[in-house]
C-alpha cells in the first residue's frame, strides 16, 4: 500500500470541501486524475473511502480514519520544513489561527503586527470563528492556534489566560431603556430584548451568540440595522437608534452620550483563552507565536 503526499493532500481537500470536483481543484488535479487517486486508494485497502451521492462526497468511517491520519502526515512534513527553514534560504512557514470577533478586533491586530515585524518569513492564516467550532478545528488537526470563549467546553486542549472579555449593553442616555434602569449598572439580557437592536453585519461569529443567547431565552433579537465594526454600532447607539451589544473594551472607547450597563448573565462575563491541541507538536514558528499571545 502506497499513497504519496498528493493523494493525501487530495482526500483531506475533498473531505474539507465534501466535493471532488471541488477537492481536485483545491488539489490542482484534473477531475478525471483526481478521480483516479481516490479510487486507487479504495483499490489498495480495499475498503471504499468516500460515499458518493448527489450532494456531494463524504468520508466513510475508513475514510476518516484515513483522514485522521492524512492531517497527522501533512503536519509532520510542514513540521519538517518549519525545523529546516532556517537552512533554506526563502522557504517561509504560516500559522492557521482562529479567533472569534472580539479576539480578531479588539486585541489581536496589535500583538499579531509586532509579531510579523520582527518574523518575517511567516505569515498567518486569521479566521474569524464560533467558539465552539474552533475547539472541534483543533481538535481535527486543521489549525494551530486558537482564541475561544471559555464559556464552551476545551477539555480536550491544552488552554491559557489571553484576555478578559466581558459585554456591555450601549445606549443613549436619553434611551427608554435609560430611564427605565434608573441608576442601576446591570441588568439582565432578557429584559433588553423588548427593545431593538442595533448588529454587527455579515455572518460574524459574535452576532450568532448574540442570536443564540436571546433564543435560549425564548426570544428573538430584532435588528434595526447591522453595521460592519464596534465603533460604528457604538456611535449609532449613542444616537438613540436601538441597544448595542457591545464587548466592554470596545464601549469605553465609544462617545460620552453612551450609556453602558453590564450584563448580569454569567455568559457575558467572558474569559478568553489562547488554546491549542498539543503545543510539543506545533511547528517552532507557531510556538513562538504562541509565546508571544500567552504573554501579552
């Protein structure tokens, strides 16, 4: 049984795109060479690794296990280049890290700019993600490093302090919701949610815990509007438009006419955490970079 770094390469791209079509051309393969690999594979081990159907392909339960096995190849031979990258002049290395949005936005651009500054040959892949779907992207093998919530469950990884995270709620003093609490300094989510709300745009990884947060309470959060950064829901939020959701970094940096109560929900009251799989296994780039956030 013979596969080589191709076919390996290729099954992990159909697997992560649940297409062949899509994973020969991640792979740069013709369709029909692509096909070819997969099913010379199946030949060799005798098993099917795939179930094809009209929406595409999937791995089987051998298919995964090759799979497991596929990333755990690719990482030690990226691995091997990292540890001989500073014999070979120009070869350069990337660190896959994800992060969700307050992470990306709030706390990340300066550390991850000092840290390009002073290494660069490397590069690094940010992705912006839920929480929970960045433990189960470690925990596969398809990031180095992550930032997550310490509100979902990471048993399985290898976890340190990066930052405190709480939300607020913003508002204009002048807001209905303003006068209602009087001088209190925190309230309960669910008795914001008579009011509307002013969101963050695109399929951001904070909107949906928004979302989820009311929906779990029965709910549903209505919003007027969905803007593209903190600041810009901040300002708008300070006009009287609607509440903002708002991590308690970014609202201290907003306008005087905002009025910001905390969140008395034990979700908002948010830890984040630098995480990884295995950090003996990272690539010496990545663990430094490691370093550097578990510092800062």
């Amino acid at each position: 049984m013979r596969f080589d770094l191709t076919d390996l390469k290729l099954f992990i791209h159909i697997a992560d795109s649940g297409s062949i079509t899509a994973g020969a051309q991640l792979a740069h393969l013709a369709l029909p060479s692509a096909s070819a690999r997969v099913r010379g594979m199946e030949e060799a081990l005798d098993v099917p690794l795939l179930q094809r159907g009209r929406r595409g392909a999937e791995p089987t339960e051998a298919g995964r296990t090759l799979l497991q096995h596929a990333r755990a190849i690719t990482r030690q031979v990226e691995d091997m280049h990292a540890d001989l990258a500073q014999f070979a002049t120009g070869l350069k290395g990337q660190v896959r890290l994800l992060c969700n949005t307050s992470a990306m936005t709030e706390f990340l651009p300066d550390a991850l700019a000092a840290f390009l500054k002073t290494h660069p040959q490397l590069s690094i892949n940010l992705e912006e993600r839920l929480s929970r779907d960045i433990v189960q992207a470690l925990a596969d093998g398809v990031a180095d490093i992550g930032i997550i919530s310490d509100a979902v469950d990471h048993a399985a990884l290898q976890t340190f302090p990066f930052r405190d995270d709480p939300l607020v709620l913003a508002m204009a003093r002048s807001h209905p919701l303003a006068h209602t609490l009087g001088h209190k300094r925190h309230m309960g989510f669910a008795d914001a949610l008579d009011h509307d709300f002013i969101g963050l745009a695109g399929d951001s990884a904070f909107q949906q815990q928004a979302v989820e947060q009311a929906a779990r309470l029965g709910r549903r959060l209505h919003c007027k509007i969905r803007l593209r950064s903190f600041e810009a829901m901040a300002r708008m939020a300070a006009s009287g438009a609607g509440l903002a959701l708002l991590p308690e970094s970014a609202a201290h940096r907003s306008p005087d006419e905002l009025r910001i109560v905390k969140l008395s929900d034990a979700w908002a009251d948010r830890k984040l955490l630098v995480c990884v799989r295995d950090e003996a296994a990272l690539p010496g780039y990545a663990r430094e970079l490691l370093a550097v956030l578990r510092a800062d």
